[in-house]
C-alpha cells in the first residue's frame, strides 16, 4: 500500500482505502462465483467494478459503495441475484464489517 502524494505518498501502490473497496469487490465476487457453483451454473466472466464516495471531512470515511456486478455464462435469469444475497447476507469480510451510521 501506499498514500497519495498530498498525503506523502507516491501514490505507487493502492491506498488503504482503495484496499477497503478491493477486499468488499473480492469478498463478493467469492460469494457469488461459490453461490452460481452449487446452482450449476457456468460461468465464464465475473467481473465487479466497485466505487465510492467519500466523506469530504475527517475521517474520509466511504459514504456511499456502488458495485457494478458482471456475470457471462450459462447461468439462469434469476442467479444474478446472488449478488444480492451476498451483500445482504454473506459478505462479512467488509461490508458488514463498516456498518455506519449516518
């Protein structure tokens, strides 16, 4: 990891925070991939690009996490909503694990 430069940094490495929303896009995209192998689904593209908005004040915490969640294969209409059982129920690694309150 590393911090941006107005922070220190060379920005050469992602920072802490760019981990947080990697480890939420990884922890999700496991979920997913195992909950579509137990429906037999085959799936030959999982791809989650993730982004969020932060607070503008100290601690920068994330406000708002957006995912855009894409799934390619043999897979029925109704498995992408995996994607919601794992944000709802499985994820724990770190969305449940950052519960704010606002």
């Amino acid at each position: 990891m590393d911090a941006n430069e107005a922070a220190g940094g060379d920005a050469s490495a992602p920072s802490p925070m760019e981990m947080v929303l990697h480890g939420a896009a990884g922890c999700m995209a496991i979920d997913i991939g195992v909950i579509l192998r137990h429906h037999m689904g085959k799936v030959t593209k999982l791809e989650i690009e993730a982004d969020g908005e932060r607070a503008e004040t100290e601690p920068k915490y994330y406000k708002h996490i957006t995912m855009n969640i894409i799934i390619d294969g043999d897979i029925t209409a109704n498995r992408p909503a995996s994607s919601r059982l794992s944000k709802d129920k499985y994820c724990s690694a770190v969305i449940h694990s950052l519960q704010m309150s606002t």
